[in-house]
C-alpha cells in the first residue's frame, strides 16, 4: 500500500470519528472546498467537496440551495438554523455524512463518488432534480436514487423512554419482597440508568436472567427487570420509586450561510444529546406479624448462661419496652412488631467486663414466630503476681538445697511445693489474695524451719515482698565430738597397759 493512500485512509477514518461524535454546534465555522474528482457529473448538478472547520474537527458539508453560488474556501459561515426532517436526516446518516449504508448502497465507489450521490440524493429529496434527469448508467446516479427512495419513507424518530408494570404491589415469596416484572420501552438509546429512590442499600435489580444490579447501574437497551429486597433488611412500609433514565443521541441538520444572498446555504451533521427518563411508584407492606422474642446473657468464651447483668429494651423511637436482671434462663420480653430494637446493658455480672455496645436487631414481618437473642460478656482479666524465694543457711546466707517448701492460699490450699537448689527458686501466676510459706522437709544437717512467713498479691498482680527468705539452722555436733574422745581414751588406755607390762617382762 503506498503511502499516499494509507495517509488518505487515516484521514477518512479520523474525518468519520469527528463526524459521528455528538458535538455542540457551533456558532460560526469556516467553510472549505475543493475539486471533485473522477466523478460522472449530471447534467445541471455540478458540485465541489465541502466541508466546514471547527475548532480541531473537520466535518462534511452539503450544497441546500442547488441554484446558489458556492463561497469561497475561508469564508465564515454563521449558524441559520437546523432541523430534524427525517428523510434529509436520513440521507444524511447513510450516505457519505454518515455510515454509507453498504447493504443498500454497495461499496463499490470512490469516496468523491460517495459524496457525489449523497449531494444528488440531496438535491432529489429537496425536489430541485427529478429521477429522470439523472442518467442511470452512472453508479453516483443509481445510488443516489436508492438514497432518496429509502428517505421518503423514513419517519421521525420519536426519543422516549417509558416503564411498565403489571402490579405496583410488591409481593413477599418467604426470603425477599419483590416486584412484578417491570419493561422498558423507547427508542434513541443504547443503555438506559434504574435508580431506586427511596429504596434500603439492600434493594437489587434482577433481570430475567439472573444478572443483579445495583441502583445507579446501567442496564442495556430492552432488558426486562424486577426489585427485590431481602425480607430481613424490612420493618416498615415503603414507597419506592423505580426511576429510568436515558441519554438520546439526536442527529440534527444546521444550516450555515453568509451574509451574501447570492451564496447558497451549507449544510451540516451533528449529533445533539436528549435526556429522558420515567418513573413508576411501587408500594410494599411488610407482613404484620407479630414475634415472641427472648433474650439471653452468656458467656462469650464458653457460651453458659450468666445470670445478674441488668439490661434494657427499647423501641427505634427510645421508648423503653423492658428492663430486668439478667438470671441463666432466656428473658421472655413478649411479642414485638416488627421493627428495629436495641438492648443496652447497664449492669455487668460479677467478674465480666461491662458490654457498652448496644446491640440491635431487627423483626420482620413474616419470618420467625420465635427469636432468641444473645448477648455476650467477658471475663474480667485477673492480675497475677509473682515472688522470689530464698532458702538460706542462717549463718552463712548461702542459698541451701534439699529443703521442701510449700506455698498455701488463704483457704489452706496447695498453690506451689517445690525441692530448693543452690539457686533461689520463682512462683508466678499468683492471683489476688493472701499466702503463707512453710518448710515441711529441712535439708540435710539442718533443723526444720518453724516460720510461717505470710505475704499478699494485691489486684493488680503485685506481691507485698519481692523476695522471701527463709534460713535454716545446723544441728549441733558436740555429743559425737565426746564419743571420738572416750573411744580416743579407751584405746590410749589399752596401749599404755600393754607397753606397761611389756617394760615388766623385760626387766625380769
């Protein structure tokens, strides 16, 4: 492909996004032409390509005054007038100015060719040329001809969106309330917008395939629908309008000139926007049933009852419907209508932690004859303390092993009991209250400690001494001493006799 011919392609196909994009029209433009080429003109219907300029978008333009001189390139052109004729606007929208209906008009010519039937359909349609003048051998002829015939039976076009339904009355089928199915009607837009007015942020729009939307969505041209909200997420009555809306695209035909009379009127393209929309009111009416509802205060690690917190029930309004002392059977509060209730707790049990969180829930009508609601407490955290324990000897205060300590609470329980080692030893996990040390075995060569050392873990887990000592004595060792002298003596004895009478024996 050269490149002269892919330049002209990339500039036919940017010339047709301008033209095909809604644009505001402008006051003024400037108007361009030039020579038609390798076209079979008609005789009497001579024309040149036009087009006017505005802003950066350049944008086909038509003859609407055959009989009229053309203005020159770089004349002004100043904004006339405009109009929807469906047959120009026809022409306009298949032929060169538009998509060039291929499936009527063929694709076989040139784009000058093109332009040329469009103007001589023009021409036709305005009743300033008759089909008899134009000589059909031509192809610009033949297609301009097929033009015109199509835009004398074009109607205008009516922009309008319309919604319907059958019922207004939105119906309750156990899990949500809904609709009857809803149409939307009207020509001139793709897509069309559904807003719920009115409606909870629960309310879905349900196509009759299944697809869910949310209000605010866009829904494409022609889809059916109905509203549906979950029965959980209604308490009252509801008036819920369905609104639709849309943004038409309306092609229009302005008309530009000069002030010159001589000079013929120049006819452009545009899209132009409408805003629709409709609306439809829909009515639900929950089911008034009345449910007994009970309500309970647990436990929130192991779920068992709790009985003494004291709690209070009241209405969306603030109105107190109850108050009571919680106890380890479900409160019975009676039958509620339905409605938004709140229970707040003023009082915790003993040991838990205050739950300040009002806790809501809601009752529906035509759900549950019976509701149980829960209510949940934690413990309170208990503070642990912890002490360092020293077995000493009294006189050296060094730490001694072998002796058995034991630690009791204030009800003379066993909390600790442990073998002291050369190093002192830690109890931990202390909870609040009074203790008491004893040592119920002494080390070895030690008499038995008779102390009974108390000391106190206070709420928040400290003890009233950090460390404890507790000394042990030796046991004195003087009766032995004196048995290992008197054996001493007795053997030192013996040896003095024996030496003795050895000394007698030997003098004789």
């Amino acid at each position: 492909m050269s490149r002269k011919l892919t330049k002209l392609l990339l500039i036919i196909t940017l010339f047709m996004s301008m033209v095909m994009q809604p644009l505001a029209a402008p006051a003024t433009v400037s108007f361009n032409t030039r020579k038609l080429n390798g076209v079979n003109m008609q005789s009497g219907s001579s024309s040149n390509y036009k087009s006017v300029t505005t802003g950066n978008a350049t944008i086909v333009g038509f003859c609407l005054n055959k009989s009229l001189k053309s203005p020159s390139s770089g004349t002004t052109l100043t904004l006339k007038q405009s109009t929807t004729d469906a047959g120009l606007v026809y022409i306009f929208e298949n032929g060169y100015a538009g998509t060039w209906n291929q499936s009527l008009l063929g694709n076989s010519l040139s784009n000058d060719q093109k332009y040329y039937a469009t103007q001589l359909a023009i021409w036709l349609y305005q009743g300033k040329l008759s089909v008899s003048s134009l000589n059909q051998n031509y192809p610009e002829a033949v297609a301009a001809i097929k033009l015109y015939n199509k835009a004398k039976e074009a109607k205008e076009i009516t922009y309008a969106i319309d919604i319907k339904s059958n019922d207004t009355n939105m119906f309750y089928d156990s899990t949500y309330y809904k609709s009857t199915l809803m149409n939307v009607t009207g020509s001139g837009y793709s897509n069309f917008k559904v807003i719920l007015i009115n409606a909870t942020g629960s309310a879905e729009i349900v196509t009759t395939t299944g697809k869910v939307y949310k209000s605010g969505d866009l829904l494409p041209s022609g889809t059916s629908f109905y509203i549906r909200i979950p029965k959980t997420k209604v308490y009252n009555d509801m008036k819920i309008t369905v609104q639709v809306s849309a943004t038409a695209k309306v092609n229009k035909i302005y008309k530009y000139t000069t002030s010159n009379s001589d000079y013929q009127d120049v006819g452009i393209m545009m899209a132009d926007t409408k805003s629709l929309s409709d609306d439809i009111n829909l009515t639900l009416t929950p089911e008034d049933e009345k449910v007994t509802v009970k309500i309970i205060k647990r436990d929130a690690a192991d779920n068992k009852p709790l009985a003494g917190a004291t709690l209070v029930l009241k209405d969306s309004d603030g109105k107190v419907i109850d108050k009571w002392v919680t106890t380890t059977e479900a409160h019975n509060v009676g039958e509620l209508e339905p409605g938004v209730y709140t229970v707040t707790e003023t009082s915790a049990p003993d040991g838990y932690v205050l739950n300040s969180k009002p806790v809501s829930f809601t009752i529906v009508g035509g759900g549950d004859e019976e509701k149980t609601i829960s209510i949940y407490n934690t413990k309170e955290e208990t503070k642990t303390g912890k002490v360092k324990i020293s077995k000493q000897d009294i006189t050296t205060k060094k730490e001694l092993p072998g002796a058995t300590l034991t630690i009791k609470d204030a009800n003379g329980t066993v909390v600790a009991q442990w073998i002291s080692t050369n190093e002192p030893h830690y109890v931990t996990g202390l909870t609040p209250g009074k203790y008491i040390l004893i040592e119920t075995k002494s080390p070895k060569g030690y008499g038995l400690s008779d102390d009974i050392i108390e000391f106190y873990i206070d709420e928040d887990g400290n003890a009233s001494t950090d460390t404890i000592v507790m000394y042990n004595s030796p046991i004195p060792v003087t009766a032995d001493i004196n048995l290992v002298a008197l054996a001493f003596g007795f053997i030192a004895t013996i040896s003095l006799g024996i030496f003795s009478t050895y000394k007698l024996i030997k003098q004789k």
